[in-house]
C-alpha cells in the first residue's frame, strides 16, 4: 500500500513537471512575441528612416510633398498599433502573473502530499512498532488498509485537482494563443502599411518618370533649335553665294562655314551624350526594376512562409485567410508598381523616338549643308548687302551657340539630379526588402511559437482525451439509465375502453410443430405486455405467426388463442380435437399504437444490460484476484514475522550466552562495544535504505 501511495506522489510529481513545462512553453512564447516587438519597433525604425529619405527627395522632387505628408499619417498610424501591441504586451504579462499564482497553489498542494507522505510514514513506523508484537496484527492490518485507502482517495481527489489546473492552465495557454494570433494580425496589418507605403515610392517613381518625360520633351526643343540653327547656316551659305565676287570674304566666310560644321559636328557630339545619358538613365530605371523584381521575390517568400505557417497553424484557419487577403493585396500593390515601371518603359521608349527624331534633324541638317555647298556655286548678286546679313546672320549664331550651351548645361543639370533621385529611389528599395525580411523573420518566429503551442496543445489534449473517454462511459450509462426511463414513461397510456359484444373461436384441431424453439418467454413476455400496459389497437407480426385483435378485453380470467398458427418443431407435436371459447361482451378503443419497436428495443436494453452484468462480473473477479493477492501479500507478512521472532530468539540466545560469561575485563568490555557499533550501522544502513527509497 506504501508502494502505491509513493507510486501516486510520482505521478503527481509528474504532473507537476508537466505543468512546469507548460509554464516554460508560455514563456517561451512570451520571448518571441517580445522579440517579434523588437522587430517591429526596427521595422518602424527603418520607416521612419525611409520618412527622411522622402523628405531629402523633396528637395529635389517638388510634387512629393503631399506624398511624404501622407507617409506621415502612416507613421503615426503605426505609433498608435505599436501602442497597442505594448497594451497586449502587459495584459499577457498579467496572465503570466496569474500562470505563477497557479503555479504556487499546485506547489501547496504538493506540500500537502507530503504531508500524507509523512503520515504514511508515520504508520510504517508504527507498523514496524507492530512486527515486534506479530500475533494479532492480521486484523489491525485490515484496519490500516482501509485507512491507507482513505490516503489513496484524498490522493486521487489531489490529482483529480491538479488536473482541473492543467484545463485552467490550457485555458491561458489558448488565451495566450489567441494574443499571439491578434499580434499576427498587427503584423499582418503592419506588412499592409509597408506594402501602401511601397505603392508610394512607386508614385514617387512615376512623378521621376513624367520628369524625365519633360527632360526629353526640352531635348526635343533643343534639337528643334538645332533645326532652326541649321536653317541659319543656310542663309550663311546664300550669304556665300553672294559675297563670291569678293575673295577675301569667301575666303573667310568659307572659314566661317567650316568653322560653323566644327560647331555643328560638336552639337552633334553634345547630342549623343546626352543620348549615352538617357541610356544611362535607362540603366537606373532597369536596374530599379530589378530591385522591385527582387523585391517580389521576397514577397514570395514571404508568402512561402505564411503558407509554411497555415500549415502549422491548421487551428487557425480564419487568422491565416486573412493573412493572405493581406498578401494578395500586397501582390496587387505589386503588379501596380509593375505597371508603373512599365509606363516608365514607355515613356524611354518615348525619349528613344525623340532621340531618333533629333537625329533625323541632324541628317537633315547635313543635307542642307549640301545644298548650301551647292548654292555657294551661284553667287552674283548680293554683295552689298550681303555684308550686312553677315554680320547679323554671325550675331545671331553666336547668340543661338550660346543658347545651345546654356541648354545643354541645363540638361546635364538635369539628368544629374534624376539619377540622384534615382539613386534615393534604389535605396529605399533596398530598405523596403530589408523591412520585408524582417517581416519575413517575424512570420517564421511566430511559426516557430504556433508549433510550440500546437505541441503543448497535444500533450493537453492527450490527457483530456482520457478524462473525456471517463466521461463518455459515466454518460453512456446515463444514456442508459434516461432511455430506460423513457421507455417506461411511454408505456403509459392515460384511458382505455375495450368493448367485445360477442366473440366465438371454435377450433376444430390445432396442430403444433416447432423446430428447436421456446415460446415462454414470448408468451410471458407478452403477458406482461398485455397485463401492464393499456395500448390502442395492437398489431403484431411474427414470422409464420399471425394475431389481429380488433377489440380485447383484458382480465384475468380471458385466455388468447391464436387462429390458424403453423409452427415446426422436430421432436415435439400438440394436438387438440376441439377448443370453444365465448366472450359475453367486451368493448376496447384504443387509437392504433405499434408494439413491434417497443418490445424491440427493450429486448436490445435487456442484452445491452445482460453485458453489463458480465462486464461488472468480471470486475469482480478481479477484484477477488486482487483479494486473493492481498491474502498472499499477508501470508508473506506472516512469513517475515516469524522469521523476525525467529531472530529475536537468537537474539535472546546471545543475551542468554552473554550473561553466562561473568568476566568483565577489557577485552569483554571491548567485545561489547564491537557490538554495539555493528548493531549502530545496521541502524544507519537501514536509514540509508529508507532515504533510498
């Protein structure tokens, strides 16, 4: 019985170890939820870190102050969710509070349980007080084993109440979920705002595009005055035409010309650099496409990781769909900022016909310097005021010339300030994918969490499986015990009347055969029926038996035949010449009620409970098994109590023979002290054993 009281403290030590991991698991969980605020808090740190970037771009892009002042609002709005993940943080420190108040009364309950310990050890020690005196110990030994099933009881009522702390304790832990999901939700809510703050930079990007539209549109015009310049040089060259009669000016107006192809041949070197920085602009703009591509790609794996998760998660199913409505609307913010590089394709597309246009300008150009040569063939007439077009044709270049250079100053002004812009572009790129990998390490931590969870959910759901499996046995019986009851209540019918007028059964001869069948107990079983319950219009159908009662009268004194029965039976035959059997008057009216279920399912109730009786049988006996163990057990007692007599009459044996021996000298004080040291650690080596125990 010691055994299994220590066997019992064992397994609520066990319990306890469990509810100890329980606990672990919680703080556990408790970690990651801290650690995903402290990813969070970063991403807000990378947020606002991208906030100054827009604001530098301001500087450089005008229409951005409305954006970035919206960029603002979103920051706020994630100071206030940041604000209410710290509100949850301390309502679930509040919960571990209360876990460690549990905690501490499971502890007191195990002190109590040590309590019982040491009174079971109290009455081994009295026990052991009893062996010395082994005759009558039979009967109190019955005595101690019902005390000690008392123990064994209020032991199981202790554990029986930790387990109900184990369900509270399972209840904190799915309230501790269900935090842990609502800050997956501002997660997920927070990945939205970043997404949003995303399709901004891409807004952002499309303004940089419509910009560097405008830069091409100003190429388009400088080219135009190209045009208008190599207009000019044609009436330079109808200015030769007229000045050929004076050699010294065609000689200088041909240094002019040549020095006007110089110019042109310049402007033309002017153009394909700024046609090497459009392509190089182009560079930027692919090489931020590719950072949106690699930043889809992190949403993808993003996305692999929530799948991972719903995996894990199957519990949560709700929590999990929503997550994924937020990252369809994060792939269609994606295919928006798609569409955005994509009109930024077209307007390069665009800067590239222009391109072509302008040199399309300057091959026209080269074919008006031709015809100009072709013209200075020709020249008779002009010279007088040729010398005046001269001078104001020469102002007017250099005026165009310097109009030139100052716009193409503008230009490279103007392309160094959107590959700065770009550059800022591709930089908060690269922060919106740093922000999406923490996401993405967050999402994979709070997986790591659910799992943690899940598994502390199975070994809980383990346990209550067995307490449900208790319960659904007590329910079953209650089941039982109802449909009985039921059963009996609607075999109750409040009126009857039976009215026969008359009734005449003549049986001439009835012969009976059945084949290995006993109809008492239907016979009885029908009497029953028909004697205790008062039911309208019954109607039964047996195999080969046939009974229509259109109105009976029960009585004691009315006996049933049943006409026109064949039953087979091999050893057994009845025979009757004659039966008559006449009824004065009887009357019955009942409704029409079918027996047939009825009698059915009590038959099924009665083998049901017929299975019971052997199942509660073969309790008891293992009961008396376990009985005859006991006796076994006490024999053995028995059998160990007299060989402790048998040692203390050796033990008398030796005082006997040590009092024999009258000499007290050193050696026999000597001897006697030997003794007393063997018998000392015999003591401590029994007290050891006890400890080991």
């Amino acid at each position: 019985c010691q055994y299994l009281v220590c066997h019992c403290q064992y397994l609520v030590c066990h319990c306890q170890y469990l509810v100890c991991h329980c606990q672990y698991l919680v703080c556990h969980c408790q970690y990651l939820v801290c650690h995903c605020q402290y990813l969070v808090c970063h991403c807000q740190y990378l947020v606002c870190h991208c906030q100054y970037l827009v604001c530098h771009c301001q500087y450089l892009v005008c229409h951005c102050q409305y954006l970035v002042c919206h960029c603002q609002y979103l920051v706020c709005h994630c100071q206030y969710l940041v604000c209410h993940c710290q509100y949850l943080v301390c309502h679930c420190q509040y919960l571990v509070c209360h876990c460690q108040y549990l905690v501490c009364h499971c502890q007191y309950l195990v002190c109590h349980c040590q309590y019982l310990v040491c009174h079971c050890q109290y009455l081994v020690c009295h026990c052991q007080y009893l062996v010395c005196h082994c005759q009558y110990l039979v009967c109190h030994c019955q005595y101690l084993v019902c005390h000690c099933q008392y123990l064994v009881c209020h032991c199981q009522y202790l554990v029986c109440h930790c387990q109900y702390l184990v369900c509270h304790c399972q209840y904190l832990v799915c309230h501790c979920q269900y935090l842990v999901c609502h800050c997956q939700y501002l997660v997920c809510h927070c990945q939205y705002l970043v997404c949003h703050c995303q399709y901004l930079v891409c807004h952002c990007q499309y303004l940089v595009c419509h910009c560097q539209y405008l830069v091409c549109h100003c190429q388009y015009l400088v080219c135009h005055c190209q045009y208008l310049v190599c207009h000019c040089q044609y009436l330079v060259c109808h200015c030769q035409y007229l000045v050929c009669h004076c050699q010294y000016l065609v000689c200088h107006c041909q240094y002019l010309v040549c020095h006007c192809q110089y110019l042109v041949c310049h402007c033309q070197y002017l153009v394909c650099h700024c046609q090497y920085l459009v392509c190089h602009c182009q560079y930027l703009v692919c090489h931020c496409q590719y950072l949106v591509c690699h930043c889809q790609y992190l949403v993808c794996h993003c996305q692999y990781l929530v799948c991972h998760c719903q995996y894990l998660v199957c519990h949560c199913q709700y929590l999990v769909c929503h997550c994924q409505y937020l990252v369809c609307h994060c792939q269609y913010l994606v295919c928006h900022c798609q569409y955005l590089v994509c009109h930024c394709q077209y307007l390069v597309c665009h800067c590239q016909y222009l391109v072509c246009h302008c040199q399309y300008l300057v091959c026209h150009c080269q074919y008006l310097v031709c015809h100009c040569q072709y013209l200075v063939c020709h020249c008779q007439y002009l010279v007088c005021h040729c010398q005046y077009l001269v001078c104001h044709c020469q102002y007017l270049v250099c005026h165009c010339q310097y109009l030139v250079c100052h716009c193409q100053y503008l230009v490279c002004h103007c392309q160094y300030l959107v590959c700065h812009c770009q550059y800022l572009v591709c930089h908060c790129q690269y922060l919106v994918c740093h922000c999406q990998y923490l996401v993405c390490h967050c999402q994979y931590l709070v997986c790591h969490c659910q799992y943690l969870v899940c598994h502390c959910q199975y070994l809980v759901c383990h346990c209550q499986y067995l307490v449900c499996h208790c319960q659904y046995l007590v329910c079953h019986c209650q089941y039982l015990v109802c449909h009985c009851q039921y059963l009996v209540c609607s075999l109750s019918i409040p009126s009857v009347s039976l009215s026969i007028p008359s009734v005449s059964l003549s049986i001439p001869s009835v012969s009976l055969s059945i084949p290995s069948v006993s109809l008492s107990y239907l016979v009885v079983s029908l009497s029953i029926l028909v004697c205790q319950l008062s039911i309208p219009s019954v109607s039964l159908s047996i195999p080969s038996v046939s009974l229509s009662i259109p109105s009976v009268s029960c009585h004691t004194s009315v006996s049933l035949s049943i006409p026109s029965v064949s039953l087979s039976i091999p050893s057994v035959s009845l025979s009757i010449p004659s039966v008559s059997l006449s009824i004065p008057s009887v009357s019955l009216s009942i409704p029409s009620v079918s027996l047939s279920y009825l009698v059915c399912h009590c038959q099924y109730l009665v083998c049901h409970c017929q299975y019971l009786v052997c199942h509660c049988q073969y309790l008891v006996c293992h009961c008396q098994y376990l009985v005859c163990h006991c006796q076994y057990l006490v024999c053995h007692c028995q059998y160990l109590v007299c060989h402790c007599q048998y040692l203390v009459c050796h033990c008398q044996y030796l005082v006997c023979h040590c009092q024999a021996k009258q000499d007290h000298s050193i050696n026999s004080c000597q001897e006697g002290q030997n003794r007393l040291a063997v018998k000392s650690e015999s003591i401590n080596n029994i007290r050891f054993l006890d400890e080991g125990k």
